[in-house]
C-alpha cells in the first residue's frame, strides 16, 4: 500500500480554530488512559530516556503536556493554531517543579525554531504527539525531531483507529452497516489523506527509515509499536456514552468540521450530519427495544502508539 502524501498545508481545519471552538474540543474530547500515558514513561526510561523536558506537538488544548508535565521539570506544548493555544493557556498547568507549562505557536516542522526563545538542539527528552502525526509533514518532522532531541531520547506518536460499535450493543451488526453507509455518503468527501493513515493505525505512517532521504540519527532496532485492540483502556472516558455525548465528540471529527463548513445552513437541523448519526443510532436501538430517552452507545476502540529513539 502506497503511503497518503502529507504536506504540512495537509490540515487547515483544527489550525484555523478560535478560542471558542478551542474550548468546545477540550470539553468534548476524552483524555488517553493513564496506562497509554505509563505506557510512554515507562518505556522511555526503561531505554534510557531522561525526565527533564518533554515536548508535546500538536498539542492542541494541550491535555497531553498537562498529562505528563508532573514527571517532567519542563514542558512545552506547540500548536500551529492561535485558538488552541489560548484554551491550552487558559487551562495552564505545572511540571514537577511548579513551573508552568509553556505554550507557543509553532508547526510540527519548524518545531519552535523560529520562536522568539528558540527551542534548543538536543535540549529535549521526550517529543509526543497524540492524534497529531497524520498532519505532519513527516520528512521534516522527523529532521526537527533529530535537532531538538537528546541523544537516547524518545519520540512517542499515538493515535486511535476506526473505532468501531462493541458486539454488546443490540443488533451491533447491523447498526455499523447503517453508520458505515451514512458516513460513506456524507463524510467521504470531507476526508483527508490524514484521516486515512488513522484509519490503517499508522501502518503507513513515514518513518525515519521509511523516508526517501532517511534521518539517521533515529535508531531502527529499537522501533516499539503497541495496538490496542477493541481495548477500554486507551480513552480515560467511559466507554458507554449517551447521545448528547455521542453529539459533543462526533462534532470535533475534523471531516464533520469540514461538512459543516460547506453545510452551515444545516447545523443544528435535522439535516446536520451529526444529528444524521444520532438518530440513525436511536432508531436501531428503539427497534431493539430501548426506551425512548435512554439511549447509549458503546464503541470498541482501537489505537496505537509507536516510539522511535534517537540513537545514544
């Protein structure tokens, strides 16, 4: 399979956010269980990597760099989006020496170069991403990753798959051939090659080895991948959600953003693709005999993380 071609032009949806739609995705969007988070930790210092500066790329509202900036004397999230940024600084956070958490504006590919204090060469322990990666235009991530890393440290890249109805949901069958088909009708057209690479989990994603020029200061042997698979332990949020829920998070997909800007008429309406979804779910379960009113859904919800080292 041929890998999506990723430009750092790629995603302009989350990086024109404002502020408000800023805070509507910290809100909306779950957290990643605390064992995807030790997960991390502990391979990274279990091959050496040290715990003074982390670095977080796409941060977004910046939960990942607030996740992990306890166990790290420095923290510093970078996003491309101004609206991002100010919800990451308005929810701050402190690392473990009660430093607070430093958020700049700044790409995948530049990595702070340009920032008015520059992120220093071989100044950083640990370089994450959480659903970030498929933006990047990875030939130059990985350079900037090679620059600003220590010797020894770690680049941690996670996403979640297709996440798909749990067998335990009532006619779950049936009720994914439904969702799938709404979804090729409306959605398809709003996806990006970055949506693509989640949906594969990352198996295309380019790697320092992978690329056509290689980054050779990562080190190939030591390459850990970890699948989780139809797992409830890679979201922090409970599994079961009802349909308000469902609504909240389904908005924040970056295609339903898309079909919502070429549909603004819509939002909101029976017509809005969101509210597609809803009462599609709805009806099923109301033919399986749920109670009007008492609907939920359960996903099965596949991720990944991968974890390159540079070498020591």
């Amino acid at each position: 399979m041929s890998s999506p071609t990723i430009t750092r032009s790629t995603e302009k949806t989350f990086t024109s956010y404002s502020q408000k739609q800023g805070n509507a995705y910290a809100q909306a969007r779950p957290d990643y269980h605390p064992i995807v988070y030790g997960t991390i930790l502990d391979h990274h210092r279990a091959s050496g990597g040290l715990l003074d500066t982390i670095l977080d790329i796409g941060c977004g509202p910046g939960n990942v760099a607030r996740g992990f900036s306890p166990h790290f004397n420095h923290a510093i999230g970078l996003d491309p989006s101004d609206g991002m940024m100010a919800t990451a600084r308005s929810l701050g956070g402190s690392t473990s020496i009660s430093e607070d958490i430093r958020y700049e504006v700044s790409t995948a590919e530049d990595l702070g170069r340009n920032l008015q204090q520059p992120i220093q060469d071989a100044s950083v322990d640990l370089v994450t991403a959480a659903n970030a990666a498929h933006w990047f235009d990875m030939s130059s991530f990985w350079k900037s990753a090679a620059r600003v890393l220590k010797p020894g440290g770690s680049v941690a890249l996670w996403t979640s798959g297709r996440n798909r109805i749990h067998p335990s949901v009532p006619g779950a069958e049936a009720l994914q051939s439904t969702l799938d088909e709404l979804e090729e009708k409306h959605l398809k057209p709003f996806f990006e090659p970055g949506n693509l690479l989640t949906r594969s989990r990352y198996i295309d994603l380019p790697l320092p080895w992978t690329l056509e020029k290689p980054v050779p200061e990562f080190d190939e042997s030591t390459f850990f991948r970890k699948d989780w698979e139809a797992a409830e332990s890679f979201y922090s949020f409970q599994p079961e959600l009802n349909m308000d829920t469902f609504e909240k998070i389904t908005e924040t997909a970056s295609p339903v953003t898309r079909w919502r800007q070429a549909h603004h008429d819509a939002v909101g309406t029976e017509e809005d693709i969101v509210r597609m979804f809803r009462r599609a779910i709805e009806h099923h379960l109301n033919e399986q005999g749920v109670e009007r009113g008492k609907e939920t859904i359960k996903g099965a919800i596949h991720g990944v993380l991968l974890i390159v080292k540079k070498k020591a």
